[in-house]
C-alpha cells in the first residue's frame, strides 16, 4: 500500500477551500485488491467550536465501503446526484472506493439495485459493522486502518469477470476522452451495440452510460474551475460537448445549485 497525492481526487466543489477545512488522504490498495479497489480515503477535520462546513463533491461511477462514526456508516451505493456533507467538531471517516463495474463480483445482485442507497457492510462482508466502527473509532492512525479493511474484503471470494473488466474499461475511456459525448460513440468503440451497453451498466456500473458521459464531464468543469484563475466559460462549454455557455451554465446548476462563476465563493456555514 502506498500514499497518493490528495490533488488527484476529482470532483470536489470548490477543492482550495475544502482542503483548508479537512485532511485527505489517499492510499493504494495491496497489489492482491488492485483489480478490485481504486483506492482507501480518509477524512479528518477539527473544527473550531461553533463552526462547521458544507463540502459538496460530485461523486464517481463507484460503490464505496464507509465508516462513519459521526452520520452513517455501510456500503454506499452510486449517488446519482451531487452530495454535500456537513462538518463540524471534530471527526474522521474511512472510506473504500471500488473499481467502477467490479462491486458487482462481490455482490449477487445488479448494482443498480444499490444506487442512491446504503446498506450494512455485513450485507456484503462476514463483519460485525458495530465492531469495526468502534475499532476504527478508536485507532491512532487512520491511514494505518486499511490492512484492518483489506482482511475485510479478502474475505468475500471475488472471482474474475470479463463484464467487470469491461465496465471498468469502458468508464474509464468516457473519464479519458472528453471529446466523448454521445453513448453511440462508446458503444462503437467497444464494438457493443447501444443496448447492450445499457444493460452492461445497469447491472455493473449501477446507471446508464449517458449519466457517466455526463458525470465525468462536470467533474471535468469542476477541475477546470478549481484549478484556473480565469476561464473562459464560453470555451469549456464548447469544450465539454454544450451548445453554449446558457446550456452549460443551465446544467451545471442543476447538478450543483449553483452557477460556474459562482465556484470560488466560499459555502461556510455557521
């Protein structure tokens, strides 16, 4: 297991600010979970009393694994929408992020039974979720819990599947090429018809392949917001596959709630 740089995490709102509020870190998987895990998250924060704030982030085409000793721990299905959580005090959370298409190997069921769901991690894992909460609650160092995880994990029989791998590729060709815009061209590069693309993804992704032709090219809005001093809106628009700025500007805040010039205003609450 290794450490990874917090900047490669995508899709935080506003990432300046999020990370003068909370540390986070990223760790590898061992080589024996590479195929099945993207990587170990952590979140810490301490707060001044009285002060909290909103972190609101795009999610990925993902299942992940949470503990949660503040809200709510359990194996989180993809989030079809944005998500925002509220810090305040003090706090930590752990949290695993699976390959996208490869949650399916461990779980008997189509992963769009899970999306915009939780449920307990004894649903998928021989694990007691009140005990490993507490022994995550109670360690020093949080980044030193992922071998506590992996033993987890290990524990369900993953075998390999030709459809995971497919899933994963064809997720990570969309996040790649961003001049991909329409479902029409993945399937044809994949040499898989429209259709069978769709049920590809609603049984191992969770959500249709327009949603992730979508997703990925916010996310790419959002670093290009985050990281630029001035952006032409106009051009990432066009960038991005939208006819132009108003369209852009129109879905991007029914995603976020908010306009891309706003990106930059600070969310604190309290």
């Amino acid at each position: 297991m290794g450490r990874m740089k917090p900047n490669q995490a995508k899709g935080l709102i506003e990432k300046h600010v999020s990370l003068q509020h909370f540390d986070l870190t990223l760790v590898s998987p061992s080589p024996e979970l590479a195929t099945l895990v993207a990587n170990y998250w952590i979140i810490e924060w301490d707060l001044p009393a009285g002060k909290a704030y909103a972190q609101e982030h795009l999610p990925h085409a993902s299942q992940h694994l949470v503990l949660d000793p503040q809200y709510q721990s359990g194996v989180f299905g993809l989030t079809s929408g944005a998500f925002t959580y509220h810090l305040q005090g003090k706090g930590r959370i752990f949290g695993v992020k699976f390959r996208p298409g490869h949650f399916r190997r461990i779980a008997s069921h189509k992963m769009n039974k899970l999306t915009d769901n939780c449920v307990p991690i004894s649903s998928y894992f021989a694990a007691d979720d009140t005990a490993l909460l507490q022994e995550f609650a109670a360690c020093k160092n949080c980044a030193a819990f992922a071998p506590n995880v992996e033993k987890i994990i290990k524990t369900r029989v993953c075998p390999q599947d030709a459809k995971a791998d497919l899933a994963c590729n064809v997720v990570s060709f969309i996040e790649q090429n961003r001049e991909v815009f329409e479902v029409a061209v993945v399937a044809r590069h994949f040499d898989i018809s429209p259709r069978a693309l769709q049920r590809l993804f609603a049984e191992y992704v969770g959500i249709g392949p327009k949603w992730v032709i979508e997703r990925y090219r916010m996310i790419e809005a959002i670093e290009a917001l985050n990281n630029a001093d001035a952006v032409s809106l106009t051009e990432l628009s066009h960038a991005l596959g939208y006819f132009d700025q108003a369209h852009f500007s129109k879905a991007f805040k029914r995603l976020t709630g908010r306009r891309p010039s706003e990106i930059g205003l600070p969310q604190a609450l309290g």
